[in-house]
C-alpha cells in the first residue's frame, strides 16, 4: 500500500488547526494533527516544502521506518516545528494501518486495559467564588477531576481564565500580534492557597483537584507551593517551573509530596528522560502533535511505567481533535495511564469540519469500534475557515523583565 498523496489543510474554525491527510493508492487515508501553536505555517511549510516530497511512493505499512527516516535520518534533530510534522506523518498512517486492518488504533498498541478514559475539566473564574461556582457545575455534569484557574487581584490578565470571552476558541483565536501580560508571584501566592483551601471546604475530599501553575514560579517557590497546598490533596501541579535544566526539579521534589506534572511543550524523550528516571516527577503530559506522535508517545509511556510515572497527556484547544482521538487510543491502551485534560470537543464550527466517534459520560470518555482513530476531516467544510494569523501571549513581570509565559 503506497502513499500516493499527502494533503496539508490549515483552517481556523475559531483558532487554527493544521490536518494532514496521507492518502494512499488503495484509497485508504489516514489523518493527523499537526497544529503549533502561533507557528502554524511554519510546519504546513516544512511538511509541503521538505517531508512530503520524500514520503511519496513509499509502503504506508512502515510506521517505524517513516518514523525513523524523518528522525533520525535527518541530520537536523529534534525541534517543535519539526516533531510536529512528524507526529502528524506517524498518526496518519497508524489511522490507515487501523483502517487497513479493520480495527481500532488501540487494538494495534496492545488493547484495552481500561473500560474508558478519565478525564480532568477545567474551570475558571475571575473571582474565587466564581470558579467555585463553575466546579459545581462540572461536578454536577459528572466530572471526578477539576482543575482550578482564578484570576489575580492586581493583574490585567491571568492565565487559563476566559475574562469576557465566551470560551477558549475566543479567548485564544483573534490575536495578530502577541498581547502582553503581567505576572507578580507574591500577588498570585496570595490568591491561588485560598482557592485551594475555599475549595476542598466546599466540596470536601471526593473529588480531584488539579492545578496549573503554568511555568511561572522558581523551582523554590514551586516546593513552597507544594507544601503549602499539601492538605488540600491536588492530583497534581502542572508546570510548577520550567525544566529546561531538569535537575531543578529535584529542589521541588525534595521539600513536597504534591505530586507533578509536566512535559506539553517538550518534543521527545530526550526534554524528560532525566525527569522520568531520577522519579522527580509523577504525570508526564507529553502531547501526541508536539513529541512525535503514537510511535514516540508509546515508547515515552512504557520508559514512564518502568519508574511509576504516568501519562496525563496535553488536553488544550489548541490540539485538534486528531490529536485528541489519538490521545484517546493511547489512553485506553497504556497501564500507566492517569487522566487526560479535556476542554471539551469545539465548537460548532470545529464540529463541521472534524467529526469524532467518541461519547462523553460521567467524565469519562467511551471509545467506539470504528477503524483507525475514528476521526473524519471535512474539506470543504474546512475552506470556509481560513487560517488566521493569532499568537500565544508573552508574560512580563511588573517592572517590565520578560518572563515565562
Ligand atoms: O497554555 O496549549 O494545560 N494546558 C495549557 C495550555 C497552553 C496552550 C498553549 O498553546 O497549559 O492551555
Ligand atoms: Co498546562
């Protein structure tokens, strides 16, 4: 089975989206999600410019060796922009080889291990009784999981809370230049240990609390957070302090027991091997777009499971329901499996274009027998949403210094 054809589609359907679709001359495709964040021509580029060209005419059978080829066997290794590209290549054709098959992707991995996918929604507010309120709903909708986001007194923006935006796709789609945020760690540590405290009050100890730091603390300041959230129990803390130096973690790790968690802009094994190994961290949030796809997340997964850490992969709006489907399989493959980030499936117009055949019950996730990963991509749908040049924002403390958005 030969690739005859590999289609690069960039719509916006609110926010932007890159589809590949890998067509092969037995007429079966395969799709994958290739979104970046803000640098979404970039890949569409790198794929129409440099990986498809090579790609034509070869078996659409050899995940591992395509894999390998666009890997290893490029001189120039690693980088988001490049395993983007990749990952979609590699969920394409493990959807193809599912469909060629005439089974599920996860029956390929291995099986089920688990009945459905747990899944952690997010709520947000601008004040702490506001988020509060939205947890409520959650919990009444089912959700078991919530992690919690509240504005900041004294900041103009806070991240993971929409503000006067309707939902994610507003709050993130319509950026032509990148805003500016301010970030004080004093004015957020005043804010987010009372969150935790008014919530477990409120809903007491039968529900999971998550929270997501988002990269903005020092790996000091991270373990004080950690200890002083100790009794409100969290699931875990997401990107406490960025682990370009992965040994900083272990500053965190030697003062607290709430559990982390890290990994969704990392790219390959090679940003959380020291992480994962030296067991400084406990949920590895690795996303099937940004680490190379089903090939790279399993192996990530099964390097994970041999020191007790488990996946929680990237459940953000900006991955697109390729990705999410293919995060689904992974899911209800892997043993180490802890809990997936949901925001929901889209929005109307996203429903037009990508049409999944997964259920949402209780907060879980129930996947269906349909070959491959169980996603269909429209295309003339997706022509009348147009890319849209929209990117992230960038994070400054008061007196003006660049930080970690
Ligand atoms: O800010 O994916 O856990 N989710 C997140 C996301 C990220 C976006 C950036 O593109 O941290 O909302
Ligand atoms: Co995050």
């Amino acid at each position: 089975m030969k690739i005859k054809e590999i289609k690069v589609f960039v719509c916006s359907p609110g926010r932007n989206f890159v589809t590949v679709k890998v067509i092969t001359d037995s007429d079966i495709y395969g799709l994958g999600d290739a979104t970046l964040n803000g640098r979404e021509i970039a890949v569409a580029t790198y794929l129409e410019e440099h990986l498809i060209p090579c790609l034509i005419g070869r078996n659409a059978h050899d995940i591992e060796d395509i894999w390998q080829y666009l890997y290893r066997g490029v001189y120039w290794r690693k980088g988001a922009v490049n395993m983007a590209a990749i990952a979609a290549i590699d969920m394409a054709l493990w959807d193809i080889k599912g469909k060629a098959a005439n089974m599920p992707v996860y029956q390929l991995l291995g099986g089920k291990s688990r009945r459905a996918v747990g899944l952690y929604a997010h709520a947000n507010g601008d004040t702490i009784e506001n988020t509060l309120d939205k947890t409520e709903e959650l919990i009444d909708q089912g959700f078991k999981a919530i992690r919690l986001q509240c504005a900041v007194p004294g900041l103009n923006v806070t991240y993971g809370v929409l503000g006067d935006k309707a939902d994610y796709f507003e709050l993130q789609g319509n950026r032509p230049l990148p805003p500016e945020e301010e970030w004080s760690t004093q004015k957020y540590f005043n804010m987010v240990v009372d969150l935790f405290a008014q919530a477990r009050a409120r809903f007491g100890n039968n529900i999971h609390l998550l929270h997501d730091v988002h990269s903005r603390l020092m790996p000091i300041e991270s373990a004080r957070l950690g200890k002083l959230l100790e009794p409100y129990n969290l699931l875990f803390l997401e990107d406490a302090s960025i682990a370009e130096n992965q040994d900083s973690y272990k500053v965190i790790r030697q003062h607290t027991t709430t559990p982390l968690a890290i990994g969704e802009t990392y790219n390959t094994i090679w940003d959380c091997k020291e992480l994962i190994q030296n067991q400084l961290i406990d949920y590895i949030r690795v996303a099937a777009t940004h680490a190379g796809g089903i090939t790279a997340l399993r192996r990530i997964a099964d390097f994970a499971s041999i020191h007790n850490v488990k996946t929680a992969p990237h459940g953000a709006p900006d991955l697109s329901p390729v990705c999410f489907a293919a995060h689904m399989h992974l899911n209800i493959w892997a043993p180490n499996f802890g809990i997936q980030e949901f925001v929901g499936f889209g929005n109307e117009h996203s429903a037009r274009i990508f049409q999944h055949t997964l259920t949402l019950e209780n907060g879980m996730v129930f996947l269906s027998d349909a070959p491959g990963l169980g996603i269909e991509f429209d295309e003339e749908a997706a022509k009348e949403y147009p890319y849209k040049r929209s990117y992230l924002p960038v994070s400054r403390l008061e007196d003006g210094t660049v930080w970690h958005w």
